[in-house]
C-alpha cells in the first residue's frame, strides 16, 4: 500500500504536465541522477541522466555495463490529461458574474468536471535582466467551478445533452464589481510570483481539480482519482527505472501533448526523441552505422491507459477479450495499427510477465466501435522500434476521476522491472 499511496500523492502534486516533470526531475535527483541540459554536449560522466524537454516532457536513462549491446529498453508514457485551457484576454461577464474564457484540451468527459472545485496551474514566462523566463504557476486554492444547469430548467437532462464549448463549460470565477477588470486574473499571477505584471509576458494555464485521490471499494480495491490517464504509467516506469540496475541502456521516457495528437516540439511525433538517443550514442563513443543497429535490436513499451470492462456497459466491450481492473498489464491489439503490438512484440511483453510472475491481459476493440490510439506507433513513425502497447485498465477513462485497480500497481513495477534487468 505504501507504493499506491505514494502513486496517489505524486498524481495529487501533478497538476499539469508541467508539475509532472517537476516532480519526476526530484526523484530523479534524489536517486543520483545528473541533469543533461539540451542545448548543451552530452558528456559521459556517469551513468544515470535525464533531459527535460520544453518543461513538459522527459527522458532518462540508465547506463549499465553492456551498453548498446542490447540496443536501447525503452517505457513510453505520456504527462498530459484532458483538461481546459485558459485562453489569452480570459475575463468574461454576464449576469453579474466574472467568468473564464477557456478552450477544451483533449477529450474531457465534460459532464464529470461540473460543480467541482477547480484551480488553475501551468507556467508564466515573464522578464527578467532582459531574458525571457519560465516559471511554473499554481493558484493552490479552488478559484474557480463550473455549475450545471438545474434540473428545473432542463427536464430532460439525463436523457443527454450537447455541451456547447464556448457556452456551457466557462469557469464561473467571482460576482462582478468594480475591480473585476481585465487585469484580474493578470494581477493574481503577479501576487503568486511577486514580479511586475509589466514584465509578464505570457502563461500556459490548464484547470485542475482539486478535490485529492482516494482510495475507495469495500476493501479499498479501487483508486479513484484524475490524471490517473498517464500518470499511472509514467510513475510506475519511473518507480521501476529508479529502482533496477541497468546491464545495457534503460530509457524512461514521458512524452506531451499525446490527448491532442502528439504534434508538438515535447510530443511523440516529434524527432526528438531519435535526437537525443543518436546524442547518446556518440557521448558513449558510438559511430552511427552502430546506432541506426542498436535502434534495430531495441525495444519500445508504449505504457498508456486500457479500458475494463464497465459493469453496468457490459455490451460496449469486445466479446472474448474483457479486461477487468486490478488484472495486471492490458496488451492492446488493433488491426488498424492504432496499436503497435503483434506476435512478435507482445509474445516477448507476455515471456516478461511469465518470468515476472505478473498476470497479464488482452484487449480489441468492438469490431464496430473505433478505438483511440498512443504514442506507440507516433513514436515508431519517427524512429524504427519494434513496440508492444500495454496499458493498466481502467474505468471513467478521461473522467474528472478516474477508476483504476490497486494491485496493478505493483503489477506493473514487477512487470517494468523484469523488462529493464
């Protein structure tokens, strides 16, 4: 439980793909990890690194004896979470109310984020000495919430209804009055960071709920809480990478933007990743023609969320193939190659779990129903890996709150962990 609980406190201070990596980047440093800065040489002083890329994505490796002789063992996961995004000029009024003009990022259940309690987090860029800064942001206290509609006013409510983005999902922040000006929201950011609200020049904002996960079920057999969709993943491969001795090279990786299609400097569908692995190969000495073969003899595990069966939605699952949470690993199929696992990479993911000891699922798609994809087969598109996509089951899947089994946590520490031996 020790490690449920941790995973559960580690999500609760994640707010945002920027908070995520702050706190991976203090593992990492508490456990001897030396930062490698990007625009910076790759020097090889020891053996365990990390890079941080555009404050929302990360990579780290650990350098054992063998080095490339088993090319690169790589777990893939993802930082960001559907959400909203604060707009630029965000301060809007009606019926004597301020609100918040946001936009949707990802794909939000949206009926699950009403009438909570909400706050903000992300980073500000501001001036300082003539340089542009960035530093992360957090309102802390809820600030904001976004009330539904009575029942009174829309009988047939739970019979469906069509949110409208622009309309019906805006923060309700304060009751107007004559300091609710433009500047409002500008003037609590320069309170947190106490600099001159001249010299900001621009934020990246995302809502957060800040109600903290719990565990709940009978026999606490559930985890109940946001964000769980990736940092489930991200958390466990990086419990597993901190805790493994490297015989070759052990790669974590945690890539953004994978909720709005990985196109971006920090995402899965960027050459990025293939840059900063070459940039390793020739700090460990290696020619190219030696990397382009280690690439050929890696491995790529693409770590994201799976759906379980839903009790009460039983026909939306595949009729053979019915993950349930807590199972241990889901291995994720498509014909469409929105999965990357076949025979060949599953069948060395299933050999693992065997001689981890660690029970292991299987899951399609209705063959009616169009599933979503990960970074895996993005990540294939930019560097030749052979991949398995794996993911932990779960239900509510890009709810406000999410629910995932307990025991697949240290399912999948055991799992990650046979796989970077």
């Amino acid at each position: 439980m020790d490690r449920v609980k941790d995973l559960i406190g580690f999500i609760d201070k994640s707010m945002t793909a920027h908070f995520a990596v702050k706190n991976m980047v203090e593992l990492l440093d508490k456990n001897g990890y030396k930062e490698w800065k990007i625009k910076e040489e790759f020097k090889l002083d020891g053996s365990k690194f990390y890079v941080k890329i555009d404050d929302t994505a990360l990579l780290a490796l650990n350098i054992g004896d063998k080095k490339l002789e088993d090319g690169f063992k790589i777990i893939g996961s993802h930082t960001d979470s559907p959400t909203f995004r604060i707009k630029r000029n965000p301060i809007m009024k009606s019926a004597g109310n301020v609100i918040l003009n946001t936009e949707i990022y990802g794909g939000p259940i949206l009926y699950t984020w009403m009438d909570r309690p909400l706050s903000a987090a992300g980073r500000i860029s501001f001036l300082r000495d003539g340089k542009v800064i960035t530093e992360l942001v957090d309102f802390k206290k809820p600030i904001f919430t976004i009330p539904s509609l009575a029942i009174h006013m829309n009988r047939e409510v739970n019979k469906g209804f069509e949110f409208n983005a622009q309309k019906h999902t805006l923060p309700l922040m304060a009751l107007d009055s004559e300091e609710m000006k433009e500047d409002v929201l500008l003037n609590e950011l320069v309170k947190i960071k106490e600099v001159d609200s001249k010299d900001i020049l621009d934020y990246d904002l995302y809502i957060y709920d800040t109600s903290k996960g719990e565990l709940v079920g009978l026999k606490e057999e559930f985890i109940s809480q946001g964000r769980q969709d990736n940092l489930f993943m991200a958390y466990t491969s990086l419990v597993a990478l901190l805790e493994s001795e490297a015989s070759g090279v052990n790669v974590f990786l945690a890539t953004d933007n994978e909720e709005v299609g990985s196109t971006s400097y920090a995402g899965a569908d960027s050459p990025v990743l293939d840059r900063i692995l070459e940039r390793v190969a020739i700090a460990l000495g290696v020619s190219r023609e030696e990397y382009l073969r280690a690439l050929e003899r890696s491995f790529l595990i693409s770590a994201d969320a799976a759906h379980a069966v839903h009790p009460n939605f039983s026909e939306k699952a595949d009729p053979t193939n019915q993950p349930v949470l807590g199972g241990g690993p889901v291995i994720k199929y498509a014909a469409s190659r929105a999965y990357t696992s076949d025979s060949y990479s599953a069948g060395r993911f299933i050999e693992m779990c065997s001689r981890a000891k660690v029970p292991f699922q299987t899951y399609h798609n209705r063959s009616d129903v169009k599933g979503g994809s990960t970074i895996g087969p993005i990540s294939q598109s930019q560097i030749a890996i052979k991949s398995v996509d794996i993911g932990m089951s779960t239900l509510g899947m890009h709810s406000a709150r999410e629910l995932t089994g307990v025991t697949d946590v240290e399912h999948f520490i055991n799992a990650f962990l046979e796989f970077y031996k």
